[in-house]
C-alpha cells in the first residue's frame, strides 16, 4: 500500500518552483530465498512487516537568463520486522544541490553536488556458509559518501537548417566523482572512484 501528498507551486513569474511531497508504503508478504538447511536455500513467502515513509522538499530557481540552480533533500525511516534477504534498506538521508551556467559565447558549466548517508543491506547468509573457503564476506553496512561532478562544454558551431531544425556541434569535458570519494552504492557493488571524459557531440 502507498501513499503519497505533494504540493507544487511557482513563484517569482515562474522563475522559481517550489515543490514538497510526503510518502507512506506498507509492504507485507513478501517472497523471498532463504536457507532452509545448511546446504538447501528456498524461497518462501516471508512473515513480516516494513512500513517506510518519510518525505523530500526541492527548489528550482532561473536566477538570469544564463543562470539556473537547484537543491533538494529526502528523508526516509524504515520500520520492520521482516529478516534475511528482504529486509529494506536505504540511506536515511540523501541531498543535493547543483548549478548550471550557459552563455550566448557558447561556453557552458554545471556542477553538482550530492550527499548520500549510511545505510545498512541485507546480504545473502551464504557467504557466511562459504567464508571457510575463501568466499569474502561483503560488509552490510555502507558509510555515507559525497559526490561531486563537474562538467564544461564548448558549443563551437550551431546554425538553424532549412527544415527549421537546429544543427550544432559541441565539445565538453566532464569529470565525476571530482572529489574521489570511493564509495559503494550496494555491499554487492562495485567501488566507484572519480572518472573523466571527453566528447565531441554533432547534432544535424
């Protein structure tokens, strides 16, 4: 079962958008594997119950005509019984912010920042079982991370077609994880480290 109450309004000649939503889910029943002897994993409808809820508040605003920004923050709780496997799991707290300049030169910039919090997965109870034969047990629990990413972009030609449709060609230069913060997203993930790259794009 879900529910969910959001408000959405514009400000400033549409200049600002404010927008708020609230959310309650209720899970219960839920299939799932799990080891029903040492050697012998099944699944099963589990017992059991998770109630999530919690809400996420943002701000988008055209500041000038070349400048845009926005932020946002969400909040989720998790209350359950449920065991094993389904368990839900899910940062607590997640925010981000971002800024985005484009100029009449062709000359273009954003930058965004994102901040993720602790939380705690679920993993399979069968890497325990093999860990005496070398199998790594993944650690459930992943800490909190920040994540910068940077982009700039050079739009070096652009011209309108006869049919109407713009033409145009762009070189940018983007850079994630501009921090190196290395992180997991999921016990059972890859880490991820900064990364960048480089592209010409052409539109006909």
């Amino acid at each position: 079962m879900s529910y969910e109450l959001g408000y959405q309004g514009w400000y400033w000649k549409h200049r600002v958008r404010a927008r708020a939503d609230l959310f309650f889910n209720h899970l219960s029943n839920l299939v799932g594997n799990g080891n029903s002897s040492a050697t012998t994993a099944s699944f099963f409808s589990h017992s059991g119950q998770a109630d999530i809820y919690g809400g996420e508040a943002g701000l988008e605003i055209l500041a000038t005509k070349w400048l845009s920004g926005f932020g946002n923050m969400a909040y989720e709780e998790i209350g359950q019984s449920f065991s094993g496997t389904v368990q839900r799991g899910a940062p607590r707290f997640k925010w981000n912010a971002g800024l985005r300049g484009e100029w009449e030169s062709g000359l273009s910039a954003e930058v965004l920042y994102q901040y993720v919090g602790a939380a705690t997965y679920p993993v399979a109870a069968t890497y325990s079982t093999l860990a005496p034969f070398g199998v790594t047990v993944p650690d459930s629990r992943l800490g909190s991370y920040n994540l910068l990413n940077l982009r700039g972009a050079y739009k070096f030609w652009h011209e309108t077609a006869a049919a109407g449709h713009k033409r145009e060609a762009e070189f940018a230069i983007s850079v994630f994880n501009a921090l190196n913060d290395k992180h997991k997203e999921h016990p059972l993930g890859d880490e991820i480290g900064s990364r960048v790259m480089g592209w010409v794009t052409l539109k006909f």
